[in-house]
C-alpha cells in the first residue's frame, strides 16, 4: 500500500525566501524511512486563510499532514487554532500544559538573568496551552507543545503539528510517531528503497539518452517500476532512485547499465559523497594533507575539515590571496610569478608543493584562479581556475574554465580538487 | 490592489529535499519588486496527478500562477503537457519550435564531440516543441522554451511555464514579465516595500515581548498594517517588514522601537549583512587582515572571500589544525600549547598576533575550538571557542559556549568573529 503524507510549512521567511526550509527535506527522509512517501509540500505565510487552504488542500488526498511552525507565543502564530479549525475541533485551555509551559519560561528567564516572566509572556504562554479538543499534546522541547489532531468527523487523515525549530522539531519527532493515530495512519506501508549512484562528468542530457536506448531497446527489465531522479550539483550528476522491493531487480539492471556505460565515471553507488570517499581514501593509505588556496581562500580547507575526525589527515593549509603571500608563506619564486602570472598552472604546482613542503605532509593540494566576476583579463577570464594535487615525486595538475557566478566558480573548484585527490588516490599512473 | 502569484516548483528531488529550491525563493524576490505577493509555494514531483491538483490550488486564489521545472526531453518531464489540460487546450507541435530546438541541440552535441543528434535525441526534442494551442512561448535559453498558457475558458489566471534550471530560468523572467497576458494578470499592484533591520545578541523571545508590549501601550502608529516576520540565524536576529506604501509612518515607528530598546545591538537597518558592515569598515579605514582558523579551517578566509573585491583587505590566512602548524606557522609557543591547551584565551591571542605579524597586516583574527561532536573534555566541551582579533596595542578576545552541531558550531563561531571585528572596528576603547 502507497502511503502519502503531505507537509505545510509555515513561515513568512521561508515563503519569501530568505530562510531555506530545513524541515520539508528532514521529514521526507525521516518518512521514507516509515515507508511513507512525501506527495507535497506546501508553504505557505503567517496568514490565517492560506494556512487553512493549504491545509484542506492535502488532507484532500494523504494519509498523513504535517504542519511545521507557528506554535510561538505572538499573534502571528497561527497554526494550532487554524488546525482546530480545519478538523472541526474547539479549543480549550489545558491548565496542565500551561503551567508545564509557564515553568519552562521562568526557567529560561532565570538562565538569562531577567526578571520573572510578566503579563506579556503569562498571555503567550496562555495560548500556546490552547488546545484543540480530542487532540494528544506532545510534550514541548522548546516552549511550544506539539499536537496531533484528528477529524471532528472521523473523515480525513489526522494533521499532526509540529514547531519550526528544528532543534525543537527534530527531537518532537520520535514522540509523534510513537502516538497512536499516527501509527494508524501510515499502518500498512510499504518498504521504499532509495539507492543513490554519483558520476562525475557526464552532462545530464548523456544520462537521459543512456537511460532512454535501454528502455526502447526493450532491456531484460523495464525502469518503470524505478522513479529516477538526476540531479546536477557542482559538475556531479547524482542519480537517486526510489522503488518498492519488488522492482529490486529493475534496479540492479539500471545500476549495471550505469557501470557498463560509465565506467569510472561512476565514483560511488553506495550513497557516499565524495568528500567520504576522499577520507576513506585519505585514513586507509595513512596520507596527510596540507592546502594552499588562493581564489577559495579556504573553503577547500574547510570542506575537508566539515568531517569530524579530519584532523588525522588534514594537518592545516594556507590562504594565500595576495602573491606577496604565496612567496613569503609557500616560496612561490617571485621571478615565476611575475612572469606566468599567478593565476598559472606553474603557480598551482609551486603552491601545491610548498604546502606540502611548508606542513611537511603526504600531499599538497592547491587552487589560483580567477574567481570573478571582476579581474578576468582576455587571456585570463573570470573562472580560470588551476588546480594541483602534488605527493612525492608526482604532480597532477588542471585547468578548469568555468562559468556562472563567483559563488559558483569557487563551490565547483572545491569539488574538482575533491575529485583531483580522489583519481589521484585511487590510480597508481597518470589519471 | 493586492495581487498574487502561486509558485509550483516541480521535482522529486527538491521534494524530497536533495537539492534546495532556488527558483521559489528568487521568484519571490522579483515579485516583489513588481508588487505582487507569493501566496502558496507548492513542491511536487514529477507526477501528473500532483502536478495538475497543485496548479489548479493555486489557481483557485491567485492572480498569476507560475511552474517551475519539468520541460526537459525525458518522460518524466510532464509540466507542458499537464498545463495544457488544466488550462483546458489541445497542444500542436510547434514547427519552427522544433527547428529551432534542433539546432541548439546539434550545438551542443558539437560543443562536446558528440556525433549528430540521433533518434533518442529527435524524439526529446519533438516533446519539447508541444505547445498549448492560443500559449505564447518563450524562446529557450537552454533548450526548454518556456510558455504562457491563458485558461480555455478566460476564467483563472495564466501559467506562465518555466524550466527548472537557475541559469535558464533568470534570464527567461524578463521575456516572461514583458508578455502582455503576464502584465495584465499583474496590473493595478501597489508598492509593496520591503525593509530589514539586523541585531546582534538579543534572543527571538525579547524581540517579541519588545513588540507586544509596544503594541499593548498603545503607541502612536499601531503595527497591525506591517507584517513582521523575524528570524534567528547563528545568533543574528533578522527582523525583515513588508508593507504597503500608506504604512510608511507604522514602519517609521517599528523602527523607532527598535532602536529605542536595543541600542548598539542593531548592527544594520539598511539591509547590509554584517559581511558588508565589516567590508565596508575594513575598506574605510584602510586595514588589511589575516586569519589563524583551527576548527573553522579556512570558513572565515572563505566568507570574507565571498566578496567580490576582498582582496583590498584580506592578504591572507593560516588553517592551522595540527598544534605542530600553530607553533611552525604562527610562532604558537610549545610550552604555552602544553600548559593551557590549543583551546584556550592564552592560544587564541598568540594565534592572531602571529597571523598578524607573519603577514604583516594591521589585524589578526583568530580561532580555536571543539567543533565537536568528539574531542571535547569535561573543561573543554565540543562547542567551546576562543576567538581573538588583535591589532597593534590591542587583542580583544571572546570565549563562546556554543551548543548544536558540528556544522552549526563552526558557522555561528565564522559570525561571532565578523561581529568582534565589528565591534572594533566601531568603537575605540574596549568593547
């Protein structure tokens, strides 16, 4: 049995923009993992009409609605009254719940060092203590209690509510799918497998004609029962595929169309991104590793360094964003410099193996580019990047010419020397 | 008049929350500067049923309705085909379209030493030139062309059809607001302004009990005509008003309240991050700066980096993860790293003067910590940081306690750090 459930996020800030929504992709995980799917996600403003709509529109065709945010205290949260609404309910204050509240607030004025709660905060406590008739309380992590409210009429799937934090929202989560109705709700679900295989290199059009040959030439088993995704993110072309386990063997076939056709292209099917293949690589060949970054000043270094436990490879690394740096911190010859300029695969190679030399480390690994979008020359535009990996002995570097923004030109540099480590770790001769 | 637009963004793996939606966000932003309001934001993915429903949501209460994604060659890309039978139309294969859409293609496949299009490739193409009879359409930008389809009836608003990637979808917005079926649907907006006002320090909580209060005392201009949504971002507290043009006076207020009570802690009331306050006191008084990061490896280079043009001010910096780089880098005494720890004030202060001195630029900016989750010590938990600037005559250091994740811990230490320069940079004495 499909089950769906659908999500309403609240929030003006995620609506407009300015806040990406942690939560929509957080409980779509947490519910696949349920068996669950995620049909919508509906987001929606502080506005009391829109939350309703939104909320009627998925209760229309899911199992299951979760509605994520205003539980605060100020007026312009909305969701538990709107909620009540919508499932027919009245609401009541739980005198119960509002003390539980109010002792939590006093608690974090106490921790602040202002005074004891006044009337302000005794009116927001108030109505986060409203609740809606026959609805179960789930207790509050922060301040804001969530619930899980069904039908007055027994019609319709139950609407379970929870708050924006996700440091509130996430630890909640455990408790609402312990509850009684939400077990009923997603009662029958089926297994869904979801398997991911990475590329690096193929553009997405590649893909989609592979994928398409081998259906009409009318391959052993068909992709239909697959629902395949693909993605390109920083030059890698992720594929991301959800089925039921009886399309197990649909699946092995595409994974084997995707070896035959792609061969090392193909850097991981086991879900890893490759910053954990480069660590793996990294931790069972006992390498260290030192950066030395012009135009990323220190985004590689800190990419690496988002794993915990990097310290055993990453020793440390340099920016060097004026070239009056890259000689005094690198000994990049000032001679070289001017003559090659410092955007140069000759700079890149220096500064690789100065990091190295400097850290005393296995590898080096460095960047010099243009990242723009001003101080591009004809010669030398904005994203001209060379990047260098250097060990002992050897040398890899290359040129990468990208466009896009300076956010962009610089995200996709540190995913190409993620990749330059990677080929460079996995081959014994020139990659 | 207050008109609004729905957004459907369609795609499986921004429903499941693989990939951030950037198009919602970015299409909200230039609505507003046409006046008009995103009400509903609908995810979907790629699948017929879910696709129509969520247009036809949208179009039940709003003026224009907008789809994001789905007009690519493969099968899955349903979005033309679904829009046509909402808006109740037959579609015909545009000729010239088709042509048109061939020819950039057999670029492409030239572009990359590919042979001609083949078959598979003529079939995609054939899909992408369906259009909507009575749609206009928008020339591609990649190979998509986009459309806008007028309801069969004249009753409902029109779908204007975009594609899913940023670098096509942007440039193809300004085709898009200039068709005549677009600015009728949006005609008659009023202004809608828009203003952002940024604090440092003060919880989320006191906000609201600042505003309540303010609005509970009866003050001259109630803020019933402003909505305010706040936010709460690695310790900035973001407080963004939208209104309408009448509510200048109501926002003028808001504006004074905030002062009022916060005082220094308003950082920004013209919209600059505290990125751009920093740059812009940096580049004023003419400082240059380098850093020392240990357990932000390089994210505090890399965002001041971001800028275009930080190269006035930022030389350099050091990542110095390994205690052995702190003392042969940065001149960290041995003996000092042995007796109170790489985690420490003492460290800290000694890591900032040496990335000052080794560079030779005016300001050190330092970091030490346990970005957790391992590492920490019943003394030295995970989330304990030390920071430093230090300039000539004077090192201001803070120690922050910082709770959540490892990732979390390392961009709220990355803004705690901009904000010390901040308070340096704008003040004389100690801060």
């Amino acid at each position: 049995m499909v089950v769906r459930a659908g999500v309403v996020v609240t929030g003006t800030e995620v609506l407009t923009g300015r806040v990406p929504d942690a939560n929509g992709p957080w409980l779509a995980e947490r519910l696949r993992l349920l068996g669950v799917d995620v049909g919508r996600i509906v987001v929606v403003g502080d506005r009391r009409d829109d939350l309703a709509e939104a909320m009627r529109f998925l209760a229309a065709d899911h199992h299951l609605v979760i509605t994520t945010g205003g539980l605060g205290p100020t007026a312009d949260d909305l969701t538990a009254e709107v909620v009540a609404e919508v499932q027919g309910r009245a609401t009541h204050l739980d005198e119960v719940l509002e003390e539980q509240i109010t002792e939590i607030v006093a608690g974090l004025h106490a921790q602040r060092g202002w005074g004891p709660p006044g009337r302000a905060a005794a009116v927001g406590i108030r109505k986060q203590a409203l609740v809606p008739e026959g609805a179960h309380v789930l207790a509050p992590v922060g301040t804001a209690p969530g619930l899980v409210v069904p039908p007055a009429t027994g019609e319709g799937p139950p609407v379970v509510v929870l708050p924006g934090p996700p440091g509130e929202l996430r630890p909640m989560w455990e408790d609402a799918v312990a509850d009684g109705l939400v077990r009923a709700a997603v009662a029958g679900a089926d297994e869904l497998r979801q398997a991911t295989v990475r590329l690096w290199g193929p553009p997405e059009a590649e893909l989609a004609e592979v994928l398409r040959e081998h259906e009409e030439g009318g391959g052993a088993a068909g992709f239909a029962a697959l629902e395949v995704t693909t993605c390109l993110r920083d030059g890698e072309l992720e594929v991301v595929t959800r089925y039921s386990p009886d399309a197990q063997p649909a699946y092995d076939a595409l994974l084997a169309v995707l070896h035959a056709h792609f061969g090392d292209r193909v850097f991981s099917d086991d879900g890893r991104s490759v910053d954990e293949v480069v660590a793996d690589l990294l931790r069972a060949q006992g390498l260290t590793l030192a950066t030395a970054e012009s135009c990323t000043a220190g985004l590689l270094a800190g990419r690496i360094a988002d794993r915990p436990g990097s310290s055993a490879y990453l020793l440390g690394g340099f920016v060097t964003y004026a070239d009056e740096v890259k000689t005094s911190q690198l000994g990049v010859d000032p001679d070289l410099l001017a003559r090659v300029g410092a955007v140069s695969e000759e700079v890149a190679v220096a500064m690789a193996r100065g990091a190295r030399e400097r850290l005393g480390t296995t590898l080096g690994v460095s960047v010099t580019g243009v990242a723009g979008p001003d101080g591009g020359t004809p010669e030398k535009p904005a994203g001209l990047v060379h990047v260098c990996v250097s060990r002992e002995g050897r040398d890899e570097q290359r040129e990468l010419r990208l466009g896009g923004s300076r956010a962009h030109v610089r995200a996709r540099t540190v995913v190409s020397c993620l990749h330059l480590l990677r080929e460079l770790l996995t081959t014994d001769g020139p990659v």
